[in-house]
C-alpha cells in the first residue's frame, strides 16, 4: 500500500519503536553513570606508557638504554642516565620524562622496548588543571609495579613474565656452564689461583 | 528620505550579489573548512572552497622520521578510517620493499578495511542527514552502530580511532577466536540496522525533496575530475579499486559494485547504503574463509627498517575514494619523498560545478554529500 506521507509515518514509526524499546531492553540503555560506573575497557586498550618495576621503584626494569626516547614519533621522551659518584653509568634513568600532552599513544615504544620495560596503561583519567608541568610525568609518576601491568593486562602480562623467566634462567645457565668450565680449566692446572667462586642465583627476574 | 530604489522601471526588483563566507566555524561544513560563496539572493553564483585551517605538515613531517614512525600519523589523516590508511601506506612500503604479507593478514586487514567502510559509511549517511536538517536522530541511530565497530577496533587495537594498528608485513595484534566472534556478531546483527535506517530515511519525502536532483554530478565530469570512491560510483562511474586493482585478497570475494543513475545527493546517499550491503558480503566471506597461520612477516625488522631506492605507488579503495601514497626512497632509513593522494581533497575540488544555481541549504547538504574529512584534506 502506497499512500502520500507513507515515507514519514513509516519513519515516525521506526522512532516510535526505538523510543517504546528503549523502557524494555536493557541492551540500549547505553548510558553509564560515570563517575560510580565504569565500563570495564578491553584488555588490549591503550592511553598512555608507564613503566614497569619489579621489586621496588628504586630498580626499574628500565635500563636508560634510549631506544624508545629514538624510536618515538613525536619525541615525547626524554631519559638521562643514571651514573654513580665516579661517573660510571648504573644502567636505570635517573630521568625519565613523558610529555602526555605531545604523545600520540600509539605504542611504538612498548614494541621497540628490548627490556618489557615501558607498557602501556589503560588509565583514561588523566585530566589536569594545568597546561605544562601537570602533563610531564617524571620518573616517580610512571613508575608502576608488575603486579599492577599484572593486574590491568592479565594475558600480555602472563606472557611477559613468561618470557623474562626463561631468559633469566637461559642466562643462569649460561652463567653456571661458563662457571663449570672455569672450574674444570681451574682444577686441571695447579691451584696457582683460588677457584672463582660458584655464581649466584639470579635474583628474581631484575636480569 | 529613501533614495534607494526598489524597483526600476520594468517594475523587476533589482538583486545585487552578495558575497557570504560559511565557515569554518559552521557546524555543518564537517571540520575548519570555508566556503566563499557568492550569493543572488538565496542562489549560489560562485562558490570557493578556502582549506588549509588543518593543515599539519604531514608529508613533510613524514619525511624527517623513519618509515615506521609515520604509520600513527597517517591514522590522522582521515581520522575515521584509520584502519584503510593504515593499509594504504603499508601496501606502498610493502610494494617498494617487496615484502609478501601473510596470508592470514590479509584477511585480517579486509575485515578491519571493510569493517571501517561500514562505521564510515554509516556516520556519512547520518551526517548528510544531519545537514539535511534531521538534527541528532539518523545520526545517532549512525552512530549506535559505528559504536559497536569501533569497541571492536578497540579490543583488537588497543584504540578506537587512531588504531595504528597494521605493520609493514602484517598486522599488529592477531585475532584470536573471541575478537573473531565479535567481528561475526557486529555482521551478523549490521543488517537489521540498515533495514530500519532505510526505513527511516530511503523513502522519506523531506528527504527525497531535499536530496533528488540536488547537486548533479555528471559522469563526465567525475571522470574528468577524477572523482574516486562513492561520489563517482553515485555519478555512473564503474570504478572501485578493489575490482580493479584487486589489492591484497580482494580478488576472491564476491561482491557487487553499485553505481548510481542520476549522480545527485540522493544518489550519492544511497550508494553508500548500498556499500555496506556489499561490505557485509566481504565480511561474511572473509570471517569464513580467515586461514590459520602467522599474522605478521617475520622477516620485517621494526627497528633499522630500510628499503632499498626506488619509487612506489600504494592505493586502495578507502570508504571516501582512492587513497594512495606515493613513496620515493633513497635507500635509507626514512622516505625521501612521501606524498599522499587523499580522496576527500580531490573530491571537493568539484563541490562548485555541484553547487551552481542551487541554493545555500543545498550547498550544505551537497558538501555534506561528498563525505569530507578535513584532516585528509589539509593534511
């Protein structure tokens, strides 16, 4: 049946039915109540990096090796060494700066990152009064435990530890044959020098 | 005293021209664009496009920094479809560096193009609807659905729009079986949408007086202008490049090119419906065909990326037009030369032959018609 103004009741009706359905399905009550509700984000979702420590804050997994403060697009990075009294670098930042206002969250630097270092947070509140000093975050504040990366990406986080433990005890094993055939080299020739002490079990995953 | 007159002695109301500047502040001229229109009254008699308010230095930009780093920036440029810029780019490093992509990549970037085809398409149709004067109700229905796409880009991505998500070789991310899932539901539930949305709009009569013969583009001058994507197909022109080119697995589906009688707005508005019927086949066939297998090259280094010298030309058919790269390397680590063919810049560059003669509401919707992104066009 064709009749003038078919198009808008036809239309009037397709409303009619959204507005009707809106009170009995619960699928299209799209709104959250934001600050009490949160939607749960997916685990793969990104803001912005923060890096990882394992222990404590003062040992990083960061190792100041600048490949991220490199390879970023928009050079948001910045990252100074951390070097003791007689100058001798210590292998973790002593500064380590992401302007958030410059980055572009596209998650380059977590892949170039030899270490499983830098990661990227899924914490989307990061709205400040301020323009300049509120959106560099220093060393103090990127600084996050495993447990939390743990925590905020189950799967990639399991993956990660996985993968760091079978290198730490590559590297132990490696560490304990080059031991052995020290020793072996040692206990053939006279005992001119002492035999070098056994190697210590790596502690955790810091390697 | 009133000297002026109103009418001379004919007794025909003299008009003078007026010259008005819409924008780039305007709600409806889709982003910082301007458009100096000279008016008769209510007609347009001229109309200049004036761009550049977004400009970003993007092809400049890219080429101080290494292939790779460009790739986040090129989810800029048309900041709706990242996924097919992504792809773009890829496919003219990929071209140049001679590097093959897995096969399960390339059903992977099919979805992901065909799926921002479909969220594209969706909110083009709401906003020209929206310029039509039906304030907030096709758009957000438009937007209800282009939701659901961009969660799933989210879960896969990490990000809902600027998803940076493909790499040269490959993708970034696999989807594992519940993403592929999502993919399948978000297809299979696409269709009642379109249905109702139909509904709502195809045959309305505000809208079929408002859009029919509204901004006539004649094939001739599509082609002359080499007007690509839906704005040519609604013009007559048969010319979608995953026919033609047939770029990465695109040979083996099966679907249909719509091309449009007339070429006006109501044309150019039901092409793109008609696009998303045939996306949704290239979806259902893909999310049934996807093999098992790697999902990125594992040849391709992502630091100290370097391609031998030469020249290349990437394009594929982006939901606005072609998008392509043209790419120029010296053999080091970043491009020498990188240029980009948006679809929207070129689209507009006919907005005036539409406009001519019609009036300025019609103006709007005709730029709304063409399906505009700014920061493709300013870049």
């Amino acid at each position: 049946m064709n009749y003038p103004g078919k198009g808008l009741v036809d239309g009037l009706a397709v409303t009619a039915r959204n507005f009707v359905g809106s009170y009995f399905y619960t699928d299209r009550l799209t709104t959250v109540q934001y600050p009490e509700e949160r939607v749960q984000t997916p685990e793969n979702s990104r803001t912005f990096p923060f890096l990882v420590f394992d222990e404590s804050p003062d040992k990083p997994r960061c190792t100041a090796c600048k490949i991220c403060e490199v390879e970023c697009p928009p050079k948001c990075i910045y990252i100074v060494m951390d070097r003791d009294e007689k100058g001798k670098p210590r292998q973790q930042p002593k500064i380590f700066d992401i302007d958030i206002s410059v980055c572009m969250q596209c998650q380059i630097c977590v892949e170039v990152c030899p270490f499983e270092s830098i990661k990227m947070d899924n914490d989307y509140e990061k709205s400040r009064y301020g323009r300049f000093n509120e959106l560099m975050l220093r060393l103090p504040d990127l600084l996050k435990s495993n447990e939390y990366y743990r925590q905020i990406k189950p799967t990639e986080a399991a993956a990660v530890d996985a993968k760091l433990k079978a290198e730490a005890e590559a590297k132990a094993a490696k560490k304990a044959a080059a031991a052995a055939v020290a020793a072996a080299k040692a206990a053939a020739s006279p005992p001119a020098t002492p035999p070098p002490a056994s190697p210590k079990p790596p502690e955790g995953s810091a390697a | 005293m009133i000297t002026a007159p109103i009418a001379n002695m004919t007794g025909k109301i003299e008009t003078q021209t007026l010259e008005v500047s819409i924008g780039p502040q305007h709600p409806s001229t889709h982003g910082v664009f301007r458009m100096d229109v000279v008016l008769d009254g209510e007609i347009v008699r001229a109309l200049k496009p004036v761009i550049g308010y977004l400009h970003r230095n993007h092809e400049q930009l890219a080429e101080k920094m290494a292939w790779l780093h460009s790739m986040p920036y090129t989810d800029r440029l048309d900041y709706f479809n990242s996924m097919t810029n992504n792809w773009a780019y890829a496919l003219a490093v990929e071209k140049l560096a001679g590097i093959k992509v897995p096969e399960r990549a390339e059903y992977i970037r099919v979805i992901m193009a065909e799926l921002s085809r479909l969220q594209n398409h969706a909110s083009a149709i709401g906003f020209l609807l929206q310029d039509c004067g039906a304030w907030g109700t096709p758009l957000l229905y438009a937007f209800r659905e282009r939701e659901k796409i961009l969660d799933f880009f989210e879960t896969v991505s990490g990000s809902r729009m600027m998803c940076n998500y493909l790499r040269f070789g490959g993708v970034r991310v696999d989807l594992d079986e519940p993403m592929l899932a999502m993919a399948r539901e978000i297809v299979a539930k696409f269709p009642k949408f379109l249905d109702e949305f139909e509904k709502l709009m195809t045959t309305n009569e505000v809208v079929l007086a408002r859009c029919q013969r509204v901004g006539i583009l004649p094939k001739e001058l599509a082609i002359a202008g080499s007007i690509s994507g839906p704005v040519a197909r609604a013009s007559g022109v048969e010319y979608d490049l995953r026919k033609v080119d047939q770029y990465g697995v695109y040979g083996r589906f099966e679907f249909g090119v719509p091309v449009g009688p007339v070429g006006d707005v109501y044309d150019r508005y039901y092409i793109r419906v008609l696009e998303m019927r045939e996306a949704l086949k290239i979806l259902q066939q893909a999310l049934r065909d996807i093999p098992a297998g790697p999902a990125q090259a594992p040849e391709v280094k992502l630091r100290g990326f370097k391609i031998p010298a030469g020249d290349g030309y990437g394009r594929v058919e982006g939901p606005k037009g072609e998008l392509g790269f043209y790419l120029v390397s010296d053999g080091g680590p970043k491009p020498y030369r990188y240029h980009v063919r948006p679809p929207s810049f070129i689209n507009i560059t006919v907005l005036e032959d539409m406009c001519l003669g019609h009036k300025v509401a019609d103006a709007i919707i005709i730029l709304g018609s063409i399906d505009i992104v700014l920061g493709e066009v300013d870049r």
